[in-house]
C-alpha cells in the first residue's frame, strides 16, 4: 500500500488548484440538460417550418427530375406489354378453338 | 396512452390522419384525414386544380413530423388532447361546455376572419383563373409559379419560421 504521494498525486490534486467555477454553471447546466425540452410554443414552430421546407424542396426535385413523367411512362409501358399478352393469349385461344373446330 | 409500436407509427404516418388515429387521437385524424382527400377535389372543381398537389404535399410533410411529435410526447408521459386540427387556435374554450355548440359559438373571431380571408383569396384567384385560362402567358406564369415559385416560397417561409425560433 502507497503511503508517499508520488509525483502523479501531485500532479492530479494540482490539477484541481486552478479550476474555477463560474457563477452560471447551473443555470448553463440546466439549459444543456433541457436543451432537448423546448417549450410546447417553440416546439410547435419547428414542425410547421420542416414540413414547409421539405414540401419546397420535394416540389422543386420533382418539377427538376419530372419524375411524375418517367413513373406514367414506366406504368403506361407495363400496361402496354399487359395489352400486348392479353391480345397474343387471346390469339393463341383462339387459334386452339379454331383447330378444335 | 401505452406506448405504440415504432414500425406502425412509421407506416402510420406515411398515410396522413391514419398516424393520429393510431395515437388516439381520433377527431384530429379524421379532420386531416378529410382535409388531405378533399382537397384535390375541390381545388380541381374551382379551377386551381395546379395547387393541389403543392398543399397535399405540405399536409404530408406536417402530419408526418407531427405524428412522431405526438408519438414522443406520449412516450415521454406528456398529456396530448384529441384538439382541433384547423382551428386548433380558434376555439373557443369558454363556450366548451355547452352541450351541443353551434360553429359560430365554437368558432371565434379571429377564426372567422382566416376562414373568410381564406375563401376570398381562394374565390379572387379561381376568378383570375377563369379570365386568364386562354391566356398563353398566363399557362406559363402558372406553370412556373407552380413548378418553382411556390415552392421556393415554402422554403423561404419555413427558413423564418426556424429563425424566428431561435430569438
């Protein structure tokens, strides 16, 4: 067992020396603690303002990218390979019933 | 409220209204609920069928990030009344506990000042639409205030609200 302070208790119980605490240390305390509890008014304003920025800044990509056009495009291709099956099957049955004829 | 499950808040969510019901929140989602599916309609039957989508896209986005607000507060055992969603602000509470109040009771002054402001607006720029519908320039006024103006106002306007925030 240490019955000496060596030259590390030194350097930590100096290290205590030259601190100061500020008068406001509580009140910066309890505004870092409830940094996260905004009050109900504050609180409400941020929602509002996200919704209005990311509306903007989804309008904006979608009249950039036209991606409304490319996802008719893709849909009126699928429907048109659709078409296009339903038509040949329907050729295909018929051809049968034909030959069944 | 018990807490509810994170994955259906999220799915919830995404459909605007359904992520109140969830909650508990019953009148509050309904009344989004109607506003989000009435409002294409409508818009489209007085010719300004063009805004339509700009303000469904904000009421997702604000019943979005208002639902897991809402989802939070009960988590952290906050009290979340089943309020009003339009006229949240423009009830009157004194009037609260009679029975069977009518709308100009529940409905205050300055409540009725945005509603008939709001349809004026409304009824002045249906009006513009219809006398300049034949109009080349005015297609292309609409076009481009629909496509970037508006929404760059948005942006703007959510910008000052957050900085307003922080005074």
């Amino acid at each position: 067992m240490q019955n000496k302070r060596d030259d590390f208790d030194t350097i930590i119980i100096n290290s205590f020396k030259d601190i100061t605490v500020s008068d406001e240390y509580n009140k910066k305390l309890m505004q870092k603690l409830h940094k996260k509890q905004l009050p109900d008014s504050k609180r409400n304003n941020l929602i509002p303002s996200y919704a209005l920025i990311a509306a903007g800044l989804l309008s904006i990509f979608l009249s950039i990218t036209s991606l409304q056009v490319h996802i008719t495009n893709f849909e009126s291709r699928f429907f048109d390979k659709a078409v296009i099956t339903e038509i040949n099957q329907h050729s295909i049955i018929n051809f049968i019933k034909q030959l069944g004829e | 409220m018990n807490n509810r499950n994170s994955f259906l808040t999220f799915v919830t969510a995404c459909i605007p209204g359904v992520g109140y019901m969830y909650h508990g929140l019953i009148k509050k989602g309904v009344q989004v609920l109607f506003l989000y599916m009435l409002i294409g309609p409508i818009l489209y039957f007085i010719g300004l069928g063009f805004l339509s989508h700009l303000i469904k896209i904000c009421i997702w986005f604000y019943t979005f990030f208002d639902t897991f607000a809402v989802s939070n507060k009960i988590k952290r055992g906050e009290y979340v009344p089943d309020s009003e969603f339009i006229f949240k602000n423009y009830v009157n509470t004194e009037n609260s506990y009679s029975v069977t109040p009518t709308w100009n009771e529940r409905i205050n002054r300055q409540g009725w000042v945005i509603l008939g402001s709001f349809l004026i607006i409304l009824g002045i720029l249906s009006i513009l639409n219809q006398v300049f519908i034949d109009s080349d320039i005015y297609k292309y006024i609409r076009s481009y205030a629909s496509q970037y103006f508006i929404p760059i106002i948005f942006i703007v306007i959510g910008v000052l609200i957050l900085f307003r925030k922080k005074d």
